[in-house]
C-alpha cells in the first residue's frame, strides 16, 4: 500500500534501486532516517554552486552575489577554500558547456529547477541543478559532490528522470530530439556524458519505468540484490541480500576447499590465497553492514541479539579543565617543554582545506615532496603500476617481508 509520504518514496535519487528492486523503496521508508554529513555537505555545496551560477549567467548583480557569498561563508558549516575551489571546478566546468560548446547557439540555462514527471512515477518529481534548453535539444547537467564512489551519467536513471520534466516543463521553448546528460564530480575530477534520442528515452519510461514504478508504489515485486543495494538502508536486516552473499560465499569458498585439498604440502599455495583474497572484500563491507544494524538495534530498540550483550566500550583519561592542569604543573616549577605540546604546522590536507588546494600548491609547491609509498598487496585490476619487488631484492635494496606476529 502507497505510504502517506508517497511524494519522496520513489526519489529519483533511489531510482538505480528501486528500479531494480522494487520493494526496496517502501522497505527502506520503514527504516529509521539516519544523518549524513555528506549529504549535508552536499546540499551546501549544491546551493553554493546555484549562487555562483547565477552570478555568472547574470541572473544576479554582483553586488547580490558578494552579500549572499559572504552570508554564506559565514555561515556555512562545510565552507572552506578546498570545498570553495571544488566548487569553482563545477561552475567552471558548466559555464565552458554553455559558453563554449553552445558557442553561437541560442540556449537558455535554468538553475535549480523543479521538474515533474509524475505521468511516468507516482508523484515524480526532483530539482534539476542545471537545464539548458536548446531548439531541438534539453541538456542535464547534475553535481556530484561526494568523493567516494564515482557516478557515471552513462544509462543514469536520475537524470533521464530529470530529462523527461524537463522536457515536459519546456516543450513550449523546445522540439526536443535528443537529450544530452552530464555529471560533473570535482572531488573526483571526473566528468561523464550520455544522450539519448526523445522516442528511445519515452519508451525506456513507458515501457519499464512506468510499470516497475507502480510495482514500487505498491511496495510489490520482487527482492533483486546487487551493487544497488550498496547505500539501500536496509542492507545490514535484508534476507535478499544475506541470502545472496552466503550462497556466493558458499560457492566461492566450496571451490577454493576442493582446491585446497588437491595439494598436498602443509601450507596454502599462492593461488589459494589469491582466491581468499579475491572473495574477502565482497563480504567485508556486508559484514559491517550487518553489524551496524545489529549494533543499533540492540542499543537502540532493545532486540536481543542472541549470544551478544551490551557493554561500556574502553574509554581512556580526560582532562576536565586544561587550564587549571597547566597553571599547576607550571606552579610547581615543571618547563613547559614537559606539559605543552610545541606550536607545529598543520597537516597538508589540512592546509589545502584552509589556504585553498591551488593557492597553497602555488604558494608551497617546492616545500613538498612525495615520498614512495609503503609497498601494498592489490589485485592485478589496480591502476597503479607493478613494482619488481623480485629484482629490487636481488639488488639488495631492502627486505620487503612483513611479520606479524603477537607472541613478542
Ligand atoms: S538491500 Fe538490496 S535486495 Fe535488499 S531491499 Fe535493499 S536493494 Fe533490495
């Protein structure tokens, strides 16, 4: 059954999920709302990149935008020069589109816009960050400010969605053929695109998003778990996908059993390991999931987690009042080198986070080196080029090998 809050249910946002999986949706409304930093963060810098938008697509006088600019730099909680150059990043890389690649064409670009696109998804509705309307085209462009996970623009159906009201809000203006879709992530200096032709984008809407909407709604259909679920809230309690990653590691680790039984010396062979340490990472973050779930529903709401109890966790030592320590220990004759900690310069992320990335690499750049990497194991996949780690021990460079062991 549709829920009261059915407007934000099927968010565009979600869309990669509950399209997939369609009861996640209504599912995931019966999970407690949790905070996140970063989608604060992201909201800041959402309205922060309006505001530079609309100043140099003068929409805006200067004079408005150095009030509001300074209303916001004082005010925000996230705003530093780091978060203020990547979103320069953003707005410049959006005003390139329109200056440059829409070069002599007549294009109207809208910010922030509000677009429906409920004929195709129960009270669908979601705000486009940029529009820019065109004779026969709409382009998406949407901010990604997360640096986590890279979002590719390329089948997105977020922006499609997007694509679809804005389309509808501007039919008017606009005999749209084609719809263009950018995301720009600064953090990750990543920029995607993908276009998609008004009949094939239609069909895509009538023909499998209307449907497994309505299923959606109805918080019907079936559990699906895959690379979806990975921010679905119900990922630490769902059987879909607890079933699914204990088969998978059933599967996986039966194989590497028989394997391991074929050899026959004490130790596991290289290959073996190489496939433990394949399969680990699939499980890991699941793991964590599903101890974090349990973690807050047993402290929480009180479930019984059975065999596990609730403790005080190890706390260490506070000073209450560091004043007052410093006035004492300096009272009874102790240098200060014994009781305070020497003025030292920050860390280098820290710096860029004040100074501004670019002005602190211009200002500093020859004050800062790289020194090689401690040596790490990582699959073939990796970008970072292999290291001769054989060669560099037959020149006698060092001993790579690491010990861990506890019996010290
Ligand atoms: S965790 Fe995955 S399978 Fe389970 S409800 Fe969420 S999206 Fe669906």
């Amino acid at each position: 059954m549709p829920t009261p809050t059915g407007h934000v249910l099927l968010s565009p946002s979600s869309s990669h999920r509950w399209l997939i999986c369609t009861p996640s949706a209504m599912l995931e409304s019966s999970q407690p709302s949790t905070y996140s930093p970063y989608a604060e963060e992201g909201t800041e810098a959402h309205a922060l990149a309006e505001l530079k938008l609309s100043y140099m697509l003068e929409k805006i006088s200067v004079k408005e935008y150095e009030t509001r600019f300074e209303q916001f730099r004082l005010t925000s909680k996230f705003y530093n020069l780091e978060f203020n150059d990547f979103v320069n990043d953003y707005v410049n890389e959006v005003m390139t589109i329109v200056k440059e690649d829409y070069k002599g064409l007549n294009v109207n670009v809208y910010l922030e816009e509000y677009v429906k696109f409920e004929d195709i998804v129960p009270n669908g509705a979601g705000t486009s960050d940029v529009v820019i309307v065109g004779k026969d085209f709409i382009h998406i462009i949407d901010l990604k400010f997360g640096k986590g996970v890279p979002v590719s623009a390329i089948g997105n159906p977020q922006l499609r969605l997007y694509a679809l009201g804005a389309i509808k809000t501007h039919v008017r203006e606009c005999a749209c053929t084609e719809a263009k879709m950018t995301i720009i992530q600064p953090r990750l200096h990543d920029i995607s695109t993908d276009f998609v032709q008004i009949d094939a984008l239609n069909d895509w809407a009538i023909n499998y998003v209307k449907p497994r909407a309505e299923l959606a709604i109805a918080g019907k259909g079936e559990l699906v778990a895959g690379d979806h679920c990975k921010f679905c809230k119900m990922r630490g309690i769902c059987k879909a996908l607890a079933d699914k990653q204990l088969s998978v590691a059933q599967a996986e680790f039966d194989d590497v059993v028989v394997e391991n039984h074929m050899i026959e010396p004490a130790q596991m062979s290289p290959e073996v390991i190489a496939r433990i340490l394949d399969i680990a990472p699939k499980f890991i973050d699941w793991f964590k999931d599903v101890q974090s779930y349990a973690t807050n529903a047993a402290i929480n709401h009180g479930v019984q987690i059975p065999h596990y109890k609730i403790v005080e966790g190890r706390s260490t030592r506070i000073i209450t009042d560091v004043n007052a320590v410093a006035e004492t220990l300096r009272t009874a004759g102790f240098p200060e080198s014994d009781y305070l900690k020497p003025t030292e310069l920050l860390g280098i992320t820290t710096l860029e986070k004040n100074i501004g990335k670019k002005l602190f690499n211009n200002l500093c750049e020859q004050y800062i080196v790289k020194p090689a990497g401690k040596l790490t194991l990582v699959p073939e996949s990796d970008k970072r080029e292999a290291i001769d780690v054989k060669a560099k021990i037959l020149d006698g460079d060092e001993f790579y090998e690491v010990v861990e062991t506890d019996d010290q």
